[in-house]
C-alpha cells in the first residue's frame, strides 16, 4: 500500500485530513503518522480523528476536543491536568468524548463488576447504551473531571471510601454538585480484624462491599470456594481479584450489588 504521494501536496500551505486511521493496518497508520510529521513540519496541518492512537502520536499541544458542538483545548486545562496528559501515552480522553456517558472506575476488575451490574440490571452491556465504562485509576479521576466540567460531558465516578468519606467529599468539592457529575461511594465505614502481613485489611474496597451484600456461602459458589470464615474470601479476593472479577461477571447466580454501583448505573 502507497501511503501518500507526498511531493503533490509538499507546496500546499494548509493540509485537511479526515480520519487517517480508516483501512489503515497498525504498521501502515506509523508509517503514515511519521510521514505526516516529517513532511508537514512547516505546514498548517489539520486532522480529525476518533483515534486515542493518531491523537497520542501526532501531539497533544495543539489539541481541539469537540463534543456536542462544545470545544475545548488541552491546554485551557489546568497545568497539572495538560502535564498528565501529556506525559500519559494512552489516554482515554476520546473515549470520553464519543461515548454519550462514562462511568469511570479505579481498576479492571472493577470495570468487570460495574458492566455485571449493568448486565443484571438492563439486559445489556453499557457499551450498547453508549456508555462507556473506563478504567482510569484512582489518581486520574480529577484529570478526567476536568474535562467532563468544561464540556457537561456526563460522567459517574465509582471509587472505593478507603474508610475516609470526609477526603472523599473534599476531594470532589468541586464537581460532586454539578448536574452533569455523579460520585458514587459507599457511605458506611466498615472495620474488622483481619491483618495481612503487618498491614490492617481494608474494608471499604468493591470486594469486600459485594461480599458484604451477598452471603458467604453465595460467594463461596460463585468464586468457587468453600470457605467457612469470611475474612479468608476476603484473603482470597484480595490475592485474586481479575478472577474473582471475571467470576462475577460470568456468574449465572443472583448477586446482590452495593447501593452506590446501582446508582451508578441508573
């Protein structure tokens, strides 16, 4: 495949380029992205893109977001948000954009346990809704706010209480009023007396919150355990929690899921 004839546009003084990764195999669309920024330095370029991948890889300073004919520049973010993505390879921030809502999570296994009870709920997957649910991380979910403020994308936040509701609430001040954002924790505090190492276990995680709402021996037969204690599934959950996870979302059994992922999910 001939990627561009680039000596017929090498004097053109402004480029348009709609969505350069259609049909293009990955090792074709590096090759087309290098050439794009070998033979365009001097050139005003413009690209349109529903690609994470084309965005990364061409730049992010001059960056547009667009969403329901709103627009926003990276660089209209705060100092600390335009850094991290700069830095971040592989941002999500286009799935944010072209998903009609997201629902953002810590880690994988919790995006496993919130489609589940998306699943129950509706019949259906959240994607086939258009909502999209992403795993950012914990330390992530201001970046992605951000953005959702300027844009009144709808966003829901799911994260663990860490057994600190009064850091929670501090920490998403800014965004826990707005109509457009959803925090979503649970608002009890739970302790016991399991230690794991020289370490207290936490409580206040998704694991222990689903075990919490179910019965011991339920989550015996969907982890396919058989343990007489809890606090030993809640050992086994913690050292397992991508199998556990897919063990919940593969599940025929009824489940029962904490009050604040089913208010996500509405």
């Amino acid at each position: 495949m001939k990627i561009i004839t680039w000596y017929k546009i090498v004097y053109s003084y402004l480029i348009l380029m709609e969505e350069p990764e259609n049909h293009l195999s990955y090792s074709k669309l590096n090759e087309l992205i290098a050439a794009i920024k070998e033979h365009c330095k001097e050139k005003q370029i413009i690209i349109s893109t529903h690609s994470s991948f084309v965005a990364n890889k061409l730049g992010l300073k001059s960056l547009i977001l667009l969403h329901d004919r709103k627009t926003l520049r990276l660089h209209d973010l705060s100092p600390s948000t335009i850094d991290y993505f700069e830095k971040l390879s592989g941002y999500d921030t286009l799935r944010l954009l072209l998903c009609q809502k997201a629902i953002l999570v810590e880690g994988d296994s919790d995006e496993l346990v919130v489609q589940k009870a998306y699943l129950k709920k509706y019949g259906k997957l959240p994607i086939e809704d258009g909502v999209d649910v992403i795993a950012v991380g914990n330390l992530s979910f201001l970046r992605f706010l951000e953005i959702a403020k300027y844009l009144t994308i709808q966003v829901t936040v799911v994260t663990d209480n860490d057994g600190n509701i009064d850091a929670l609430n501090e920490k998403y001040k800014e965004y826990k009023d707005l109509p457009n954002i959803c925090i979503c924790f649970d608002d009890t505090i739970d302790a016991g007396d399991l230690r794991i190492g020289d370490k207290p276990f936490n409580y206040n995680t998704m694991e222990p919150k689903i075990v919490k709402a179910n019965s011991l021996d339920k989550m015996n037969i969907i982890m396919g355990t058989a343990y007489e204690n809890i606090d030993d599934l809640h050992k086994y959950m913690k050292a397992h929690k991508t199998d556990c996870a897919l063990a919940i979302f593969n599940t025929t059994e009824e489940l029962v899921f904490p009050e604040y992922i089913n208010k996500a999910i509405l």
